[in-house]
C-alpha cells in the first residue's frame, strides 16, 4: 500500500508521498514522485500500484517527452501522452500478469503547468488511461489508502488556502494514515510549486524531522477527546451515564 496526496490551492500545487514498499514481511524504500522539467514546464507524477508496471510506465513516458517535449504544450495533452503509455504498459504486460495471479493496478495523480496553460492543474489518471481533473470544491486527490487521511482534508482544506497551509494539512493527513496503515510511513517526499513559477521545490523529510509534527497531533488529538466532555455530557446523560466534571 502507498499514501499519495495533490492539493491543488489558489497558490499552486503541493503533492505529498510516502516511499515504504513491502512484500509480504520485507520492507524497502523508494521515491513515488517523478518530477519532470523542461524549458517553461513543470510535471510531477505520483503513482500507486504494482512497482514494475510503474517503473516501465514512467520510463516510457520519459523517453516520450525527450521526443516530443515541445508539442506538449497544455497540461491536459501530457496526461493523454501518459494515459497512452499506461495502456502500451497494459498491452504487453496485462495476460502475464494475469497468469501470474497480479492484476494492471496503476493510478496517477498528475501535476502540471505547461507552456500554454494560464494555471496549474491536477489530475486523477485510472488505469484504464481515463482522467478526471481537480475542482475547487474537494481540491485534492488521494491515491493508495485512502482511508485516514480524508476526514481532517475534508474538513479544513480548502481551495483559498496558501501553500503553507496546504502542506502542513497534507503532513497531518499523511500523520493520520501512519498510525492506522502499517505499510504506510516515512521517509516522505514533498514538492511545492509555486503557480506560474515553473520551479517546484522537492525534499525529503524523514522520521526525526517528522517526529514533532506528530507528537503535536497527538496532544492535539487526546486533548479534543478530553474537552469533548463538556458537550457530549447531555448526550451521555440522556444514556443514562453520568459524566465525568
């Protein structure tokens, strides 16, 4: 399992990865996040799924840009070039995998801002090569476990946020499926980028720097549950409880 994050603010764009890889009791660790850079574009990939058919994917979609790195030119037109390689990927691997028992597996989330495009954009990329774009209203993706991490997105991201609120949501977020996911957790990879800057900022944060951040959430967690007595004491009473003063 993998816990792949975009936000998509008013500022930009941030994307959040953890790097554990595990099969069956091993536990290794590689980068989630292809950046790509070019002459007055900025990419970024996260992906989720089967590593080998990731790896090839990636590597298809590379040798691509090398090629037609200049008739890329809107975002939307790089995510089609991907989804077209996704599905060579399908075409030559898919029956082994089968027969193998392992099944076509890969999503994206894709992070863009290309030459022509008056902003930043975000996608959602399914196996199947199909998309779906980020809107304002839920301005983030997630792809991996999806569980934990939703519900503190859910209720205090939104679209207005700067780009330094949108990361720190996306660490917490991220805190939230450690404690619950086994195979998920640090080191993380995190990219900023900045909308129009074509410059994304890239670092690695691993358990020690991430260390404090936790260890507020969880104060922060224990003592919400403690002052959440005194309006939850109705309730219990109505149950015939008697709450604590």
């Amino acid at each position: 399992m993998t816990y792949c994050l975009g936000i998509k603010c008013r500022e930009g764009l941030v994307a959040i990865a953890d790097t554990r890889i595990t099969s069956g009791s091993e536990v290794s660790t590689a980068k989630k996040i292809a950046v790509h850079r070019g002459d007055g574009h900025t990419m970024f990939v996260l992906t989720s799924g089967l590593r080998s058919v990731r790896d090839k994917a990636i590597t298809y979609f590379e040798e691509r840009l090398r090629r037609n790195e200049h008739e890329l030119t809107r975002s939307y037109q790089a995510v089609n070039a991907l989804a077209e390689e996704m599905r060579r990927v399908y075409d030559e691997d898919n029956d082994w995998l089968l027969k193998a028992g392992l099944h076509f597996d890969l999503h994206c989330i894709v992070g863009s801002q290309m030459t022509e495009d008056d902003a930043p954009h975000l996608y959602l990329l399914y196996p199947q090569g199909n998309w779906v774009e980020v809107s304002q209203g839920t301005p983030y993706l997630i792809i991996g476990e999806t569980r934990f991490g939703k519900p503190i997105l859910d209720r205090a991201l939104r679209y207005d946020a700067s780009l330094e609120e949108a990361l720190r949501l996306g660490v917490l977020s991220f805190n939230s499926t450690e404690a619950s996911s086994a195979d998920v957790g640090p080191p993380v990879d995190a990219i900023v980028y900045p909308a129009d800057s074509f410059a994304a900022s890239e670092h690695r944060f691993d358990a020690n720097e991430l260390a404090p951040i936790a260890q507020f959430w969880q104060n922060a967690i224990e003592d919400a549950v403690n002052r959440s007595a005194i309006p939850f004491a109705q309730l219990a009473r109505s149950i015939g409880l008697d709450p604590a003063d």
